[in-house]
C-alpha cells in the first residue's frame, strides 16, 4: 500500500525526486545519430532483480533487461577503430562483459570512479563504480599515462562526473557517442553534449537535440 510504498524512501525529498525524475521518461529516444563513431560512452538502465531499496534503478527511471541492451545496433555506429567505455553495476559484471563482445569490442580493464562518499550495499558499503574499457581494430590510447581510477564526489543519481568525460578525451579520439545520456536542457547542465559537444542518444537526451 501506499504508506508501505513511502517507507521504502529515507524521505518526502526522495519520494517527490523518484516522481519528478526524467520527466521524459516514456520518450522514444529515437534512432542512434548517423555516422561511425571512435568513442562510444555507454550508461545503459541495467534491470536489477533486487528492488527492494531505495536506490534502485527502478525508482528513477525506465529499465532494459540484457537483451534489450546487447540487442542495440551500436557496432553499425561505430568506427573500424574505436573505444568504448560501459558502466555497470560490480553485481552485473558478466552482462556487462556479454554487451562489450555482443557490441563488437574487445575487453581490455576496467576504469573505476571513487567516491568520496559512502554508499548503500547489500555486502559492503559502495564507494566505486565501474566503467568496462574496450577496443575495436586493436587502437591503442591517446595518453598513456592515464591511471585506471579517477576521483570525484557523487552527483544526482546515476549521473556521471565531468571528470569522466576529461578522461575519455584524453585517453580516446573523437567523433564521440554517448548512449543514454541525461541533459537537464538548463544552461547549467554539464551533460556532455552540452559541456563538450559530443553526440548524444537516450530518452532523456531529447533536450540535447
């Protein structure tokens, strides 16, 4: 019921935040742009099994199941050398492993963003996400001397840090892609379209268009 439903959130902020994110939600996010791209950026609705707390995905926004994500035509978008970077949850590291191949790249390390912050866990406290680094036609890194973490503070929920996107222009080659990017549309929104120009494709990165 209703009050049991509410319990579930630490707060009325929570519950009027679940309600009011991604406004666009139900949007057909339409075909992927056109071209071949060099870096694909991918931060797809993984489905969790557990629902049962606060922070599930569920609760912000549309999910896709493994299929759905494996499924997506990426590798016609992408260049005959190329990266990709795709964040996914530590508990679902085998699917993300199974959409790199199933999108044409090989797995090559893992980038790993610490948070300042504790975060919620069903074993141990979260203070990392993960982001699958990926190659295609054997290209190498623009920088090596990148290391494999970065640090920044947590955002609004699943959002990612600026400090990714300077990663990924360092580290890879344009022209870039991200799948299921989120723009606010206000002139404040550092999305990566807006703070960087990059491509972007979701469905909430109609505001970008």
């Amino acid at each position: 019921d209703l009050a049991h439903a509410v319990s579930e959130f630490g707060s009325w902020r929570e519950v009027v935040a679940t309600l009011a994110i991604a406004p666009d939600a139900g949007t057909d996010p339409g075909p992927i742009p056109a071209g071949r791209f060099a870096t694909i950026v991918a931060d797809p609705p993984w489905a969790f099994t557990n629902t049962a707390t606060r922070a599930a995905a569920q609760r912000h926004y549309p999910t896709m199941t493994l299929e759905q994500i494996a499924g997506l035509d990426v590798a016609e978008h992408t260049a005959d050398k190329a990266h990709a970077y795709l964040w996914v949850p530590s508990a679902l590291l085998p699917d993300g492993l199974q959409v790199l191949a199933s999108w044409g790249f090989e797995y090559r390390t893992v980038i790993t963003w610490v948070k300042p912050q504790l975060g919620l866990g069903n074993y141990f406290r979260s203070t990392t996400e993960l982001a699958l680094f990926g190659i295609r036609g054997g290209m190498r890194t623009r920088d090596r001397s990148l290391p494999t973490h970065f640090t920044a503070p947590r955002g609004r929920h699943s959002a990612k840090p600026a400090e990714f996107q300077d990663l990924v222009e360092r580290a890879s080659p344009g022209p870039y892609l991200e799948l299921f990017a989120r723009c606010s549309g206000t002139a404040s929104c550092t999305c990566s379209h807006c703070r960087l120009g990059w491509a972007v494709w979701g469905n909430e990165a109609a505001m970008s268009a």
